[in-house]
C-alpha cells in the first residue's frame, strides 16, 4: 500500500490532471437523484467538488493523501484515505457511484450492490489501446477489453454506452469506455 500511496502521490504531484468536471458526469447528472454519492479515485476533487455543489453529500475515496488533502473540507464531503484494493463498497448506499479514469475489476460488483433502487452509476476509463496508438506500455489489469464495460453492467438498466477515441491531456490519441446504468 506505502509504495501505491508514493507512486500517486509522485503522479498528482509532478503531472497535470484534469481540472473540468468529467464530461460525462456533467451530461447525465439529471439522471440521478439528489442524495449520496461514492466517488471512486476521486483525485484532487474535480468531480467531488461539482457534486457537491449539485447538493449531494459525498464519499471521496482515494489512496493519495495528497490529492485527498486538495479536496475541499466541507460538511457534504467525507474524504477517505484509502487503498482501493482493500475498500469495500457498503451495499445498497448510494444514489450515485463515480468512478472516472480508475479500474479495480474487485469493485466492479460492488458497485453494483452498493447502489440504491434507482441509483446510477457513471464510470469511464481507459480501454487497451496500445497496438492501435503506439503508447507506451502499461499495467493491462488498470486497462478494460472491448465490451468488458458494458458486459459488467449488463444487469443494470444501461442509459448510456459507448467506446471511443479521446486525448488526453499530452495529447495523445486514447481509447475509452463510458456507461451510464441504472438499478431498477
């Protein structure tokens, strides 16, 4: 966990990340109903701080403690100083799960479970995308598969879905995937 704290300390740090609240949040916001939220990975706050202002009460969740210490201290933002690989989701919480530019398989069930009737989740990250753009190599397990997004939902009510090509903040070309669900 130390060496997993360091190394996104060093990343936060030392690289730019994205400042705007993630697009696909901002589109399907009015889809959820106002009240808590899980943001998975939520970084420095970028989208903590929109959904706050939306007038949720949030979990920001993040391994950093440097990002969690830009995140704002208010009343509707409970920041969580933790290793996602040994968080667990509480069942039946949330009106709204994010989870944007982070992938832990482990979780994907639980975020499923962890959603009220009628709570969405919003999750975007990368798809594996190296052969096509010529990127440098990383860890596959933080990459999905064609589909594999959809396929984890599946038993959600999907909104929204799709895969495509992005930039990112070097410009790079990349591949992504976005769903929107819904537990009904």
């Amino acid at each position: 966990m130390l060496e997993d704290k360091q190394r996104w300390n060093k990343r936060y740090e030392e690289n730019p990340m994205p400042q705007s609240v993630s697009g696909v949040l901002e589109k399907y916001i009015d889809n959820v109903n106002i009240g808590q939220a899980l943001d998975v990975a939520c970084g420095t706050g970028r989208n903590t701080h929109f959904l706050a202002n939306k007038g949720f009460d949030i979990d920001a969740v993040d391994i950093s403690d440097y990002a969690i210490s830009k995140v704002k201290n208010t009343p509707t933002i409970n920041k969580i100083e933790t290793d996602l690989d040994k968080y667990n989701i509480t069942p039946s919480k949330y009106d709204l799960i994010l989870n944007i530019n982070y992938l832990n398989r482990r979780l994907l069930s639980q975020m499923k479970e962890g959603l009220k009737q009628g709570g969405v989740v919003i999750f975007e990250t990368f798809i594996i995308a190296h052969g096509d753009f010529k990127l440098p190599t990383m860890n596959l397990d933080y990459l999905l598969r064609k589909n594999e997004l959809l396929h984890s939902f599946i038993s959600l009510d999907i909104i929204y879905y799709e895969e495509r090509i992005d930039i990112n903040l070097r410009g790079e070309r990349i591949k992504v995937a976005s769903i929107v669900a819904q537990k009904s």
